[in-house]
C-alpha cells in the first residue's frame, strides 16, 4: 500500500510539473501588444506600435550591461537572423524586436554601440533596437507578462523568455533566453508559421 502511495505522489508531482511547463512554455493565446506605444529606435527613428506592419516578430527584452542571458540571446537571435535571411524571409515575412528594461541608462547611442556587435546598422535590417518611457516599456512588457525589476545593484531582475507573435499578434511560444535559446526550435517554429 506504501508504494502505491509513493507512486501516485510521485506521478501526481511529474504531472504538475509537466502541466506547468506546458502552460508556461507551449500555450499559445493572444497578446494585445498595446496600440497606444511610441518608442525610439536605435538610430533615432520613431516607431508607432499603432503602424506596426504585419507580420511575425520574435520580442526579446534585455538591458545592454546584463551581464549574463541578454547578450548571449542576442548573439544567438544574430545567428537565427543569418538563417532566415539565407531563406528570404527575414526583414519581410519576419521581424525581430529587441526592447531594452533600461530606458535611463539605454540611450539611442548606447543601443545603436550594442546593435552594432550583431551587424545591426540601421532600421532597415528588419531588426528593431527599441527604447522609450519607463511607462512605455512597462506596458509591452505587461503585454507579455515579462517581469522585470531594477533593486538598485546595478543588475535589473528579469524574465527569461523570448516571444515569438504570428502576424496577428497570438502569442504562438516563447523560448528561453541565454545558452537554452533553441536556435533550431525557433527556427522551425518560424517557418512554419510564415510558410
């Protein structure tokens, strides 16, 4: 009797678990990016989340001195934006959107040096360097339920995700940041989607 009792305990925890993972990782569902957002790129440009064009977009929030998962999910979205453009789909079926948690520190110049280490050298990459308002920023990512805090030690806590949008703006899924950023997996999930 013991062991049968271990054993649904056991199956009871692993099925939880599973379910959580599911909810947080896989579960598709919509996303209303707010309307009502204008934020500044990199290069100095305005952008109207109003007149965003339609398509798909990966979002990454980050800050430039994080000194873990931010820079290390950048490169690796660099690398996934060499593989879309190989197939002609980045820039004009899909766009990345990389949003920075530090608006104060974050200036347009300051984004526009860290754009630069990924080859990003203008708005036109089909990449976008977004900062803007403390209250612009907290609304998108209120957006996507992607928690951040600043507790004054110079390292802001944040979420780990990226979120991958159809060009409907459902959220479709959204994918660890720093070294488990699926590469492949985003890939996939972004051609098939496009295509």
């Amino acid at each position: 009797m013991k062991k049968i009792y271990i054993t649904f305990i056991a199956l009871f925890v692993v099925g939880v678990g599973a379910g959580i993972y599911y909810l947080e990782i896989f579960r598709p569902g919509t996303a209303e990016l707010p309307d009502d957002v204008v934020m500044e790129t990199a290069f100095e440009e305005t952008v109207d989340f109003n007149e965003l064009p339609k398509r798909a977009r990966l979002i990454e929030f980050m800050y430039t001195s994080c000194p873990d998962v931010c820079p290390v999910t950048t490169l690796e979205m660099a690398k996934l934006k060499s593989t879309l453009e190989e197939e002609g789909v980045f820039g004009d079926k899909v766009e990345f959107i990389t949003i920075t948690i530090d608006p104060k520190h974050d200036t347009t110049e300051v984004l526009r040096d860290y754009a630069g280490r990924f080859e990003v050298e203008s708005d036109d990459d089909g990449w976008l360097f977004l900062t803007g308002s403390e209250e612009e920023t907290r609304k998108i990512a209120d957006a996507l339920d992607f928690a951040y805090r600043d507790p004054g030690s110079g390292e802001i806590i944040h979420s780990t995700y990226t979120y991958f949008m159809d060009e409907n703006d459902n959220l479709l899924e959204k994918f660890t940041m720093g070294e488990d950023f699926d590469r492949d997996r985003a890939y996939k999930r972004i051609m098939r989607t496009i295509n």
